[in-house]
C-alpha cells in the first residue's frame, strides 16, 4: 500500500548515524519539517523510540506492540494509547 504521498517528509534510519534511541532521527525530522522539537508529537511502538522522542523534548504516544511499557517507559509518555483509532482522536483534542 503506496502510502507515502500521505506524508509531507520523511526520515528514515538509513539518513542517521545512530539508531534509537539517540534523540538524531526525531531531531533531524523536526528541522525538516521547521518545527521546534518541543511542538511535537511522536507515535512510537518501541522502548528505545519512546527514550529517543523524549530526549529530542518531544510528546511521545506509546502504542504498545508486543513489549509493554516499563516504569521508565511510562515515566517519558505524554500518553498510552492502544491504537492509531485512539491515538488520531487524541491529537485531533490537541490542535482543537
């Protein structure tokens, strides 16, 4: 499924030199799209993406896949969402 066009940018692992959960691929994400890190929203299924969002000053959403959150995990979210359903809703409450 060509999803892509959906998308104004894109960074992927391969653009970095360090993998998460170094803050680089959050970072370098932000300046491409201008926005200051801390205006935004990062939906992360990973441990290490949610340390990465969180040291780039960023709002990480946990949609937890097959590991669950651990206490430092859930410490770092702005929220828990069970799916991309609940996820979409709750950024829609955010730039009402």
């Amino acid at each position: 499924m060509d999803v892509l066009h959906r998308f104004d940018g894109s960074v992927t692992g391969d653009e970095v030199k360090e993998g998460k959960p170094n803050p680089e691929i959050f970072l370098k994400a932000a300046k491409q799209m201008g926005i200051s890190p801390e205006y935004c929203v990062v939906l992360e299924d990973s441990i290490n993406g949610i340390a990465g969002a969180h040291a780039a000053r960023m709002h990480p959403i946990m949609i937890p896949d097959l590991v669950p959150p651990n206490a430092e995990t859930l410490a770092h979210i702005y929220a828990k969402c069970n799916d991309l359903v609940e996820a979409a809703e709750l950024i829609a409450t955010l730039c009402s």
